[in-house]
C-alpha cells in the first residue's frame, strides 16, 4: 500500500515536502496548545511509536503480537526505576522500605545512571523479544500459535511484577517522582523540552522505518507475509527476519514506553496488561496497517478520540469507542490509510476524465 | 564436468505415518542434462523431489550433493543456497511484491539479514533484471503487482526467478500446467536451454511433452525406481506399459 501510495502520490521530492510539512506541525503544535493538551499530544506522540513499531511486526511480516504492552512496560520501567532512584536520593525507593527490604537489589544498580536505564529500557525489551522469537520462530511457530504465546508472556510478565512487590512496586506500579536529571518534571520548560524530545524521537523512528521498509531487508519482510516458504526456497532463513523484525519492533515499544512515563509519571502492570496490547493492535489495524503514517495516524487519532470522548461524555464514551472500532473494521479493513489511498485514487480518476472530455468535443464526438 | 554425478539419491525411503511414499529409490543425475521424471499417481515423484530440497526428511537411505554433501542434514534454505532451486505444482510468487520486486530477491545474492539492509541494485544487476523480464516475456510489467497477473505469466515469473536464482540443479514439478500450447513449446525450449548447463529435474504427466523435449526419462512406480531411458525405450518396455495401462491385468481377466 505504502508503496502505491508513493508511486502515485509524489516523487522523492514530494515526500521530503510531507516530512517537512509533518515536522513543521509537530514544531508549532505548543504554539497553540495549552501545557495539558501539548502533554497529551506528548503521549500520543509516544503511543505512535510504539505503533509503527508494531505496524513493522505485523503489518509489513505478517506477525501478529499482542504481547506489545509488555515491550512498552519494561521500557517504562527502565526509566521509572532511574526516575525513583533519583528521587529518593540515595535512601531506599519507599516501597522497598514499607516491604522490609533493607539493601538495593542487585538488578536495580545500573538504573542509577541515566545513560544504562536508557540503554536498558531498549535492551531489556529486546533481549526478550529475542529470546521468545529464537524459540518460536526458529521452530515454525507463528500464525495463531504466536500470537497466543505473546498473551502469555503478558500474563507472566503482569503477574510477576504485581508478585514480586518489593521489587517492583506491584499493582501499584513505579511512581512519586518528580525530577528528570535535575530538572523538574511539573515544569513548563521540562514538558516543552520533552515533548520536542518525543516528537524527534517519532520523526527519527519514522525515517528509520522507511530506510527499513524500503531496503531490500522489507522486501524480504512482506515476501515472509506472502509465503514464508517459498522465501525459505529462495535460501532466505525466514526466522532471522522475523527475529530481526521483531527485536526492532520491540526496541521501538521499549523506546515509547521510556517516552511515556517521562509523560505521565506512573507506570504499573495494568498499563502493559493484556487491554494496553490489544489496544495497541487497534491504533494500527484502525490507522491502517502495512502504511507507517497509517499506523502513527491511527494511534494519535484513536488516543485523541478516547480523550475527547471521555472529557465530553463521561458516562457513555466507550460505548463511542465502541461503535468507532465496529465501523472502521466494518467499512474500511485497511484503515484510514487505506481509504485515503482509495480517495486519492478516485479523485485522480475524476480529474483525469475531466481532462480528457474536451478532447472528445473538439473531435466533433457527442458529449454522451 | 560431464560424466561426473551432481546428485546420487541412494535408498531413500520417505515415509508418512507408515505409509511410504518413496522406498528405496535410486536416481543419479550429471551435472548438466534435462532429465524427465514420470510414473502413475502417487508414484512418489512429488515426494523424491520434497526430499532433495529438504520440504520432507528422508527416513532412510541418503542423498549427496556435489561432493558428498549429505542434504538429508540441511535446512530448505541451506539447500536453496547450496544451489537448488525448487518449482512447485502450483505458481508460488509474492502476490504483494511487484514482479520487479519478486525478481530481485530471487537473484543470486547474500541472503543474511546485514547485507539486505544494505543491498543496493547495481547497474549490471538492473540489466541482468531487465533481460530476465524479457527472456520470460513481462518487459512493461515490471511494477505490476505479482498477485494481478495471470496463472500462465506467474508460471513464467517463477521460472525468471529461479533461473536468476542460478541453481546447479533446478527440480521442476509440471512448470507447463496450466499453459498453452505455445507457452508449453516455450518451456520446453526454454527447459532444454538452460539444462545445457545445469541439471534439470522435471516431473511432468503430459507425455506429449515428454516425448518432444526429454533426452533422459526415469520412470517411477510405488515410490521405488522402475527404469531409466530414452523416451523410445521406456514406450517399448512392457513393465511401463503395465503399470500405466494396468495391461497384465486385463489380459488375466
């Protein structure tokens, strides 16, 4: 789709003119919002990384997770456990003390600086997309089957920080923190500067994965979606694309999730749960999968819809959630992306006619 | 080169739950040469090229590649870049990729994960692209996408791409189903070109074909070897005859 769109839509030119127009939105959006809406846009714009991390996954390859919420979770994590290290300061993080421990955990160490949680909150995520795609992809596994063990993964990661209280701040999650390397997370200043730190972050993610995409490497990603065994016969090893893809995809949510806490100052189980990464399934199917600015679209409008829906309608505004996701995968299975496409199409079609009416006409053809 | 075996299948028996599709069969093959494969339903012809490019496991027996290269050991892909291309019954392309696209990642490259990131089209590998579009007759469908052509230029696609996958032994399972007759001379033509210098298996039911194009036929039955000739003296046997007419039994009515 993408793909068409490119080859329609504009030339190499053309699209360095979207990229510019897209980053100039992005430069002036604090202009006119006020610091509560730019800190939502901020988490939007987080969210959209994440998904266009799992458009690469699942709308280029052909793989379906639903254990993404986990990836985002643990990249929070990395950055709550520096955050709360900085908070309190070199004492104990309060809910270690209220559980009776007496001494830092070994694993919380390197979260002390904030260079190894950033580097962590990447590779954490990715070292267990590794470790669960050497075992499923290198042994077939995929389809339905994948997917499933990605839903367990969620259950075992949400039950065991919930579990493991006093390491992890269980239900409660990881939060009462209000610094980021001195400087303070409530200040105006601060949430400008992140929030221009998360739009880069979703500008550089998007270049990167269009460099992806269009390399012979995505190439290889959508035959694996097309027919994994003939890609095989080829003397292509499908499973270290997909590993590849999927290490990439969870790094991005690891990335986004780092961004997201930076946002709202809390991270806890229920926001890498199984509901989180489903819902991150829907931004992209809804945005319009196999299409990255589908998919970046689709998590910055559903979030945006859920805000305004809930601020206006308190009482009823799943119930608009709701019939949102019913239409959308009713009237238009390739998402908003996929009915721009169409649009696009139709309307050169109509102008192309236009055009060639008159022609018609001076011919001496009659109008019908 | 000539004279010397590209492929020795010893032995080798494929068995499903039991049931043994291949038992015992023997096939040697030189390194150039078109060699047809033929025999009944459920001969296990199928199945015997499955095993060579490594889709099933052999359960006995052995099958060496080159120099003693055991494939019975080897993942699909491994055997893909040792040189072995495979062609299925029914066309197996990318129907989302473009038949440009479809082309390029057939073509005979490294195939890891680093060197595709970086993979760029050379200038002699554009060329070598566009005269594979010509040779299999899609020049100016290049950016069409693979899933809207139709059955006879996907036939085609496959066979451009894996004549750019430049196997040493290419295994073909009936590549003129489903074509014209023009198109099936075409193949036929084509097939007897390119076997100049590597091998070439081919199963194939259409004895027309067969008989206009083979030099080499083995003629398999209940997955075991039955004989191995000219065209001329297959149709001359008797035992080929009778499995394939079910002769003796009539005349033992």
């Amino acid at each position: 789709m993408t793909q068409w769109m490119i080859k329609t839509g504009a030339s190499r030119y053309g699209l360095a003119m979207w990229y510019f127009l897209a980053a100039a939105l992005l430069l002036a959006a604090p202009l006119f919002t006020s610091d509560f809406r730019l800190n939502l846009l901020a988490k939007f714009l987080a969210f959209a990384i994440a998904a266009v991390g799992l458009d690469l996954l699942w709308g280029y390859t052909g793989i379906l997770s639903l254990g993404h919420g986990v990836f985002f979770g643990l990249g929070g994590y990395a950055m709550a456990m520096h955050l709360k290290l900085q908070a309190s300061g070199g004492r104990l993080p309060d809910f270690m003390d209220w559980s009776g421990l007496t001494k830092l955990p070994w694993f919380w160490m390197p979260f002390q600086s904030f260079g190894g949680a950033v580097l962590l909150g990447m590779a954490i995520p990715a070292a267990v997309a590794l470790f669960l795609g050497f075992f499923t992809f290198r042994n077939r596994i995929r389809g339905v089957y994948f997917t499933i063990l990605t839903q367990a993964l969620v259950i075992i990661s949400v039950t065991l920080i919930t579990g493991q209280q006093a390491f992890t701040g269980g239900t409660n999650g990881i939060t009462g923190y209000g610094q980021i390397l001195g400087h303070s997370l409530a200040a105006p200043e601060t949430k400008l500067a992140l929030y221009y730190v998360t739009a880069g972050v979703l500008l550089a993610t998007f270049v990167l994965a269009r460099i992806v995409v269009k390399s012979r490497f995505g190439k290889v990603l959508r035959a694996i979606r097309d027919g994994e065994n003939r890609v095989r016969f080829l003397g292509y090893d499908p499973s270290r694309y997909q590993m590849g893809v999927f290490v990439l995809s969870a790094t991005l949510s690891g990335i986004a999730g780092m961004l997201f806490v930076l946002h709202v100052g809390i991270i806890s189980p229920s926001m890498m749960g199984i509901v989180p990464s489903i819902e991150m399934v829907l931004w992209v199917a809804i945005g319009g999968r196999g299409t990255l600015i589908g998919a970046a679209l689709g998590a910055l409008l559903l979030n945006g819809a859920k805000s305004a829906f809930s601020e206006s309608y308190p009482d009823i505004w799943l119930f608009f959630m709701g019939a949102l996701f019913i239409v959308t995968t009713v009237f238009l299975p390739r998402g908003i992306a996929g009915l721009a496409v169409d649009g696009w199409r139709k309307a050169r079609r109509i102008v192309r006619r236009r055009k060639e009416v008159p022609e018609h006409e001076r011919k001496g053809y009659s109008a019908v | 080169m000539s004279g010397k075996a590209i492929l020795q299948c010893k032995d080798v028996t494929v068995s499903f739950d039991g049931f043994k599709a291949v038992q015992g069969m023997n096939l040697s093959l030189e390194a150039s040469g078109l060699r047809f494969l033929i025999g009944p339903n459920g001969a296990g012809k199928t199945t015997l090229l499955d095993a060579i490019c490594g889709k099933v496991k052999p359960s006995g027996g052995s099958i060496l590649y080159r120099d003693g290269i055991d494939l019975a050991r080897r993942k699909e892909h491994q055997i893909a870049e040792l040189g072995i291309g495979r062609k299925f019954q029914a066309p197996s392309i990318f129907p989302t990729l473009t038949v440009e696209e479809n082309l390029e990642l057939a073509m005979k490259q490294k195939r890891g994960i680093l060197a595709t990131l970086r993979a760029k089209l050379a200038a002699a590998e554009r060329e070598r692209l566009a005269a594979q579009l010509e040779t299999v007759g899609l020049a100016g469908r290049q950016r069409a996408r693979a899933g809207s052509l139709s059955h006879g230029e996907k036939q085609w696609l496959e066979i451009g791409m894996l004549l750019l996958q430049e196997p040493s032994l290419l295994l073909l399972d009936e590549p003129a189903a489903g074509m014209t007759d023009r198109e099936t001379e075409k193949t036929g033509e084509l097939l007897q070109e390119i076997a100049k210098d590597r091998a070439v298996v081919v199963v194939e039911h259409d004895m027309e074909f067969v008989r206009n194009f083979a030099s080499l036929v083995t003629v398999m039955h209940e997955g075991r070897l039955l004989m191995e000739g000219t065209m001329d003296q297959v149709q001359a046997d008797d035992r080929v005859a009778e499995v394939y007419l079910g002769k003796r039994r009539e005349a033992a009515c």
